[in-house]
C-alpha cells in the first residue's frame, strides 16, 4: 500500500490529467465541472476539496505545471543558441518536439490564455510576461544583439512569445494533409521569427516620434 502523502500527490495528478483529457475532446476549462473532473479521476466529488478548494485553483495548477515544461523547453533552446550555435528552424524544431511530447498541457495553455475563467487568463498572462522577461535577458547576452537598448530587447522579447503563443493552436492542431498554397504552421511560425529577428538586426530606433 502507499504511504499516505504519495497516495495524495497521485490523486491530485490524477485531478489534473482528468480536467487535461475532458479538454481534449474540444471543451474549454470553463466547461467542465467539478463532478466530471473527479468522476473521470476516479474519485468521489467530496474528494476533489482534499486537494483544490475550487476549479479555478486546479486550472491554476495547470497553468503551474505548463510554466514548468514552457521553461524547460526555453533551456533547451538557449543550449541550442549559446552553446551549439543554433539557428531558428533548429529552436522551432525543439520547440515543436516538446509541444508533441506535452500536447494536452499546451493545448490547454493555448485556449485558456482566452478561456473563460479570469483568475487562470491571468496567470497565463504573467506566465506570458515572465517568459518574455526571460528571453529578454537571453537576448541582452547575445553579441548579435549589442546594438539594442533594453527598451527595444523587450519589445523584441515580447513579439517573440506572443507570436509563439499566438500560433500555438495552428502547431498544436496542425491538418494532416498540407492546404495547396498556404505555409505549415512549422513553416510559418520559423518565418514570422525569422522576420522579427531580420527587423531586429537593422533596427536603429524610433528616433523623435513628436
């Protein structure tokens, strides 16, 4: 038998991926209950209160656990910049692989972040910020980029990820068959990152905007 607080970290996983597979089917976070959640996790309703006070508090968990693997992925690319000299469709490449690898957890990032429920659209929006802030500083290390100040490192910082999360539900549901004429998602999102990063190599400022 398991100890008692292993028991408890398994149920309130069991929590989360039950919430993650109703989503699957199509629904929104704001759609499902608290009863089919625990239903689904193989509890009884009374049961999901041992380890959430409320939805909100699951959904923010799984904003937690999302931020996690977003970070770990964004480590993963920073090796493949700083230390192998990577290039874009490399880091886009390493970055789809983990989407794949996660699915469920960037398919609920990528509808939440204009779901429903306010308390979890904020914690995506600060999750949004803190990854921003993040590449910001990785980009401040980079020789390539010396001739940006802090304010134009963050902006360029910020076009990345919105861009990234913008185009998440394209990676993430991406047709089996190529359209004729139109780029893959994988395609699109190397090319929009390439474009900011060429804009960004000749950008000398705003100048006097009065």
């Amino acid at each position: 038998m398991l100890p008692r607080a292993e028991q408890k970290l398994q149920t309130r996983q069991a929590l989360l991926d039950a919430a993650r597979h109703l989503m699957e089917s199509g629904r929104g976070f704001g759609s499902i209950s608290l009863r089919e959640v625990a239903k689904t996790a193989g509890i009884v309703p009374t049961g999901f209160y041992r380890h959430f006070c409320d939805l909100d508090q699951l959904g923010l968990a799984l904003v937690n656990e999302v931020d996690e693997t977003f970070r770990q992925t964004i480590r993963l690319v920073r090796h493949n910049e700083f230390e192998l000299g990577g290039i874009t469709d490399a880091s886009v490449r390493i970055f789809l692989d983990v989407v794949a690898a996660n699915r469920a957890q960037f398919l609920f990032l990528a509808r939440e972040q204009y779901g429903g429920s306010q308390p979890v659209r904020q914690a995506i929006a600060k999750l949004r910020e803190g990854i921003s802030s993040d590449l910001a500083a990785d980009l401040q290390r980079m020789p390539r980029w010396r001739h940006l100040d802090d304010a134009a490192l963050g902006v360029m910082a910020d076009l990345v990820v919105k861009t990234v999360f913008a185009t998440l539900p394209e990676l993430i549901d991406s047709p089996a068959e190529p359209v004729p004429g139109q780029l893959s998602a994988q395609a699109k999102i190397t090319q929009q990152l390439r474009f900011i990063f060429v804009g960004a190599k000749y950008w000398q400022g705003l100048g006097d905007l009065r």
